[in-house]
C-alpha cells in the first residue's frame, strides 16, 4: 500500500472514533496528507504554495482587506521547503505549527468571506473552504475518492455546528496521525526536531494508538453511559 493511502485510511479510521460530523472527518483525512509536503517530490507543489500566497497577499493588500491569509500560506510553503523530510513537519513541535497555520488558514478565510459576502450559512462556507483546501494538499488519485464521498455526505448530513476548537482538533488529529503511522517505519521519526535528532519507533506508535483509543473512550463517556442505562440497567430493573 503506498504512503498516502495507508496515512488517509488510518486517519479515517481515527476521525471516525471522534467525529460524527463530515466536515471534522474530512479534515482529518486531509490532515494526514499535510506533513509529507516536505518530501522533494512535492517541491512543484511547495512552489505554487508560495506564490499563491503571495499573489494572494497582493491582492488583498491592494483590495484593502486582511493580507495575513495570503501570509500563513507563505510561511507554510517556506516551512517545507526547508524542512528536511521526516524532520521538523513529523515533530511535536511540527504538528503544532502545521495544525495551527492549516486551522488559521480556514479560519482566516471564512472570517474573509463572511465579511465580504451576504453568505451567512457557516456549514456551507466551511464545506467550500475544506474543498479549496483538499485542492491544496491531496493529491489527484486521493481528490477522485475523496471529493465524492464528501459530496455524498454533506447531502445526507448538513447544517451541523462547527466551533473554531473542532476544526483545530480534528487537523491536529490528521496531522499527528501521520506523525504516529511513520514511527512504525524503520526509519522512525525524530519526534524533537530541530531542537533534537533522537528518533522514536513503533513503541512510540503503539503507546500514542492507545491513549487515543483512551481518549476516544473518554470523550464519548456520556454517550456510552446513556446506551448502558438504557439498554442494559433497565433490562435487568
């Protein structure tokens, strides 16, 4: 199985204990795509990531409107590209600067886009936004499955609320489950860098699977509590 499809699935499998919503869950899928634009082969795209930023800065200086959004994607273009691979985007310190640039990104726009439009259907506007930025990091194999299923599952699921928070976990969750899958490599992952080059492997990974599984527990607790009362205390009352 090739990189990308074993990060995708394992990221789905992730969002899908956490999430009910399709937008969390698609961004968690994208999330996992994000870190390995370090890679050389990805230079062409780290490039058009930059000057789409900086065209972007222009314009919206020109148009008088926040410039910063055509910033954050230039600093990420310029985080890959000196990024060496599997060093700083595979890091702690690496999940927390791509989550919070990626989250600032669609925040930043849908902020944009409420303010200079009548739209005021916030699903709606994120849902375009996640399409936008599915663009910007899937590749063509991985858009031609993930646009549909998207599509299909804002049809039957839409108008759910989404906080600023849940956008910045469910990116963080995609993110650091690609941090998690590469530590089973034999290569591992410098899990400190740049401040060090020690490297964690698969123990690394098996202890971060399960206190997300913990986690996942944890925070369907209410949920899980109310299908036992139900079901089982008033079966045997």
């Amino acid at each position: 199985m090739s990189s990308y499809k074993g990060h995708s699935i394992f990221a789905l499998l992730l969002a899908l204990m956490f999430f009910h919503n399709p937008l969390l869950i698609a961004l968690t899928f994208i999330g996992a795509n994000i870190p390995d634009f370090d890679h050389k082969f990805k230079k062409d795209h780290v490039y058009k990531m930059i000057i789409l930023g900086l065209v972007l800065f222009i314009l919206l200086y020109i148009l008088k409107l926040p410039y910063y959004l055509g910033l954050i994607i230039v600093f990420l273009g310029v985080t890959f590209y000196f990024s060496e691979h599997r060093s700083f985007t595979h890091s702690i310190f690496g999940v927390l600067v791509l989550t919070s640039a990626v989250s600032l990104m669609l925040i930043w726009a849908y902020q944009l886009v409420t303010s200079v439009t009548i739209l005021d259907n916030q699903y709606l506007i994120f849902a375009v936004l996640t399409v936008l930025l599915s663009f910007l990091f899937l590749n063509k194999r991985l858009l031609m499955i993930f646009l549909p299923l998207f599509f299909v599952s804002l049809f039957f699921i839409n108008n759910i609320g989404i906080t600023y928070i849940e956008i910045v976990s469910a990116l963080a969750l995609g993110v650091f489950s690609h941090v998690v899958l590469d530590s089973f490599s034999p290569a591992g992952i410098k899990i400190f860098a740049p401040l060090s080059s020690k490297k964690v492997y698969k123990q690394f990974g098996l202890i971060s699977i399960f206190v997300l599984i913990l986690i996942a527990i944890v925070y369907h607790a209410p949920f899980l509590f109310n299908i036992f009362e139900k079901y089982v205390l008033h079966v045997h009352s």
